[in-house]
C-alpha cells in the first residue's frame, strides 16, 4: 500500500474488473483515453492477469477514505518502465465522476510521482495528453508536469484531427514540498530529499 493524505495506491484485483466495465465503456471517460473500440470482459481479464507478470508495467488502484472504509474510484499506472534509462509512462484514469475536480487526480499524480522518483529511483517520467482534456493538462502541470512538445493532429476523434501535448516531469524537478493546498501524507521527514 502506498498512502498520499487523502488517497492510497494498491494492487489491482480480480474483483475490481467489473468497475474497469463499466468506467472503460463510459463515452465521457474513453473520450480521454487511447482506446477506441469497446472492450469485452474477457480483454479486461487478460489485461488484470497479464499485470501480475510484467516488471515494466505497474497499474494500481487509486482509493479515498469514506466513513470507515475504502472506495476505489480510479487507476493510476506507470507504464513502458525503462529500467536502463530509469524513465516510464505515466496514466492515470478516475472512473468515479463524482470524484473528477476535488483534487484526487492531482494528489494520485504526485503519490505514484514520489514512489517513482524516491522508491524505484527512475529520473524521468512522461505522459501524453489530448489538447482538448484541460482537466488532465491542468491536473498534471499542479502536479509539476511541464509541457516539452506537441504532436500535431495526431489523434483522430469525434471527426477531427487534435493536437497531442507531451509533458514530462524530472526527478530533480519533483518537489519534496507540495503544491499550495496539495498535502503530503502525514509523519513525513520534510528534510529529507
Ligand atoms: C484527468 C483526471 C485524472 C483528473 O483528475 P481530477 O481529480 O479530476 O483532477 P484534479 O481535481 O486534481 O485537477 C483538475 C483541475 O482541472 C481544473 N479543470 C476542470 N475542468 C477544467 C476545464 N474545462 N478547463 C480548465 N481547467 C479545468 C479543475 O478546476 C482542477 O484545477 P484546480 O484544482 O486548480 O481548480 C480525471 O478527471 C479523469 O480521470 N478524467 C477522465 C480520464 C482522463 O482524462 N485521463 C487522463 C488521460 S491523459
């Protein structure tokens, strides 16, 4: 379990794959993302089996604290793990809508940021965005993102052709300090880097 202040990162499990139903066939949640044809149970099975054997591939599940329990509302996941070149893929999808724009995306961001940075000890991580999600542009520049490029008309959606913006965050850019109304989780050495 990895704990940020207000959500926690743990492994997927066989039991969430009917969430990964319904928020992947979501026409306002695929809109965002690279997939383009509706997925089945059976691709969603093998993509959960084919998690607990890749070393370049690690997806989890982003929890918040309800009452007394847990409740999963995303994913977050850093893919294509360059262990050479200690750099990966970020991605990051809330399934839950009512959790969009409270800030949850952001704080996932920057959990799994310093878990990549100050466990794994990766350098740099990237991620693409489409230029029309400005709540994902906005939610990973709060998370320290800078945009380093845009690839033109490379996503075709909804009848058009739209921008792709890269972004990229380095190690010795990530901030031990958070971002003004952006918490770190509690008991942490702030002296330490
Ligand atoms: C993108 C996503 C992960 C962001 O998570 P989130 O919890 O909603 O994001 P946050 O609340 O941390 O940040 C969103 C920011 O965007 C802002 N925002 C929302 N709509 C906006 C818009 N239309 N224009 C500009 N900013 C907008 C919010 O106000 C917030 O900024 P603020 O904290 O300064 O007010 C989530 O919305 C999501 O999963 N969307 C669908 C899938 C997706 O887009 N995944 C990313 C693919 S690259």
């Amino acid at each position: 379990m990895i704990y940020g202040e207000r959500v926690r990162l743990r492994a997927i499990e066989r039991d969430d794959i009917p969430r990964f139903l319904r928020w992947f066939n979501d026409p306002e949640i695929r809109r965002h993302l690279t997939m383009f044809r509706p997925l089945s149970r059976a691709e969603e099975e093998r993509w959960v089996e084919s998690l607990l054997s890749r070393r370049d591939d690690m997806v989890l599940a982003i929890e918040v604290k309800e009452g007394d329990g847990w409740v999963h509302i995303g994913n977050v996941g850093l893919h294509r793990i360059d262990w050479k070149n200690r750099a990966a893929t970020l991605g990051i999808v809330i399934g839950e809508k009512s959790y969009w724009g409270q800030g949850y995306g952001a704080e996932a961001v920057r959990t799994m940021l310093r878990y990549a940075f100050l466990e794994l000890g990766l350098n740099r991580v990237e991620l693409e965005v489409f230029s029309f999600n400005l709540r994902a542009l906005r939610c990973y520049e709060k998370a320290g993102f800078k945009r380093e490029g845009v690839r033109r008309q490379a996503l075709f959606r909804d009848g058009k052709f739209h921008d792709v913006i890269l972004m990229g965050i380095l190690r010795s850019e990530f901030s031990p300090n958070p971002a003004p109304g952006l918490p770190w989780p509690k008991g942490r050495d702030e002296s330490e880097p």
